[in-house]
C-alpha cells in the first residue's frame, strides 16, 4: 500500500530522484527516463479514456494498472528481489485482447495517418510514446538488466493500442489512410 502525506520533499531538487531500493540516482539517467517515459504513456491513455466506454475503457484501465506495475519494474534494480515486476500473465493478456480485437478488422491496404475520432487519435498519440518508452528500456537494458516480461509488454502494448485505435475508428471504417506522394505533385 502506497501512502502519501506530503506531495514535496525537496529531496529531488538537486536533481536526483530515489528508486525503490532507496538508492540515489540522477534524474536524467537510463532508468528514470525510462519508467518516465512509461508514465507519460499512461497519462495520455488517461486522455483517450475520456473518449471511451465499455469494454474500451475496461481494457485501457488494466493497461493503466499495468502501467504502474512496469514504472515499479523499472524502478527496482534486477537485483533487488523480490520486487513487482511485469509477468508473463500481463504480456499473455494483451496478445489475446490484441488477437481479439483484430479478428474482425480488415487488413491495412495503406498505413494509418494518426486520427480519426478523439479516442483513436489519442491512442495513436500514446502508441507513439510507448514506442518512445521501449526506445529508454532497450537503451536501459545496454547497461543494466530489465526484465523479459517488462520488455515484451511494452512492446506488445504499442501494437495494442494500435489496434484498438482502429476499432475505435468504427472497426477501421474511418481510418484515416496515408497516401503516398499526395501532395508532392508525383502522382
């Protein structure tokens, strides 16, 4: 259980934040930036919520749960055990929910312009910064151990929120498809 009394500690203002193992580290450096970048993914899943209901919004909530989870995985050193981390059940899940939610879209003849209607283009706003997140973790995992599951869900999660951008877009029907060339006066 988390508690919280006091919002500011004033222990950060030099530029360093603590991990879970209370050990010190700068703000800036691999770790941070990646379970940062987990967190601002989470904030605009947070956004396209306000453009959900049902079933939409019951899957974007897990993932925000999730969320968290991977931000605690990242910020607990491989060493440090036990600690919360991202499991294979996490990573299981969004393959079926993506699995799910794709059988009945028609195949892409042309990539997908990010937009549509609110809730897709904001889940194509978060797909882009989860794959920003995976981008620090792999950069992270050159100097230090990060999970396998953690790895593998962030991975997962770009293509999920993909997908349901597109069910969103009325099962794909108002995707709005790239064009190659279209204004460039080659075609």
């Amino acid at each position: 259980m988390v508690k919280l009394n006091k919002i500011y500690t004033r222990t950060g203002d030099g530029g360093e934040t603590s991990l879970v193992n209370g050990r010190r580290v700068a703000k800036h450096s691999r770790r941070p930036a990646a379970f940062g970048e987990v967190d601002e993914a989470n904030s605009v899943i947070g956004l396209a919520r306000l453009h959900c209901e049902g079933d939409a919004d019951e899957m974007l909530g897990r993932i925000q749960n999730d969320l968290f989870d991977l931000g605690a995985d990242l910020a607990t050193p491989e060493s440090d055990s036990p600690a919360l981390r991202i499991t294979d059940d996490q990573v299981a899940r969004l393959e079926t929910e993506i699995d799910t939610l794709n059988a009945d879209l028609q195949p892409l003849t042309s990539f997908i312009l990010p937009g549509g209607s609110p809730a897709s283009a904001w889940l194509h706003l978060a797909r882009t910064v989860a794959r920003r997140a995976e981008r620090k973790m792999t950069e992270l995992a050159t100097e230090e151990v990060v999970s396998e599951p953690a790895m593998r869900y962030i991975n997962r999660l770009s293509d999920h929120l993909f997908v349901m951008a597109r069910i969103l877009n009325e099962g794909g029907k108002t995707d709005v498809l790239w064009r190659p060339g279209q204004n460039s006066g080659q075609n």
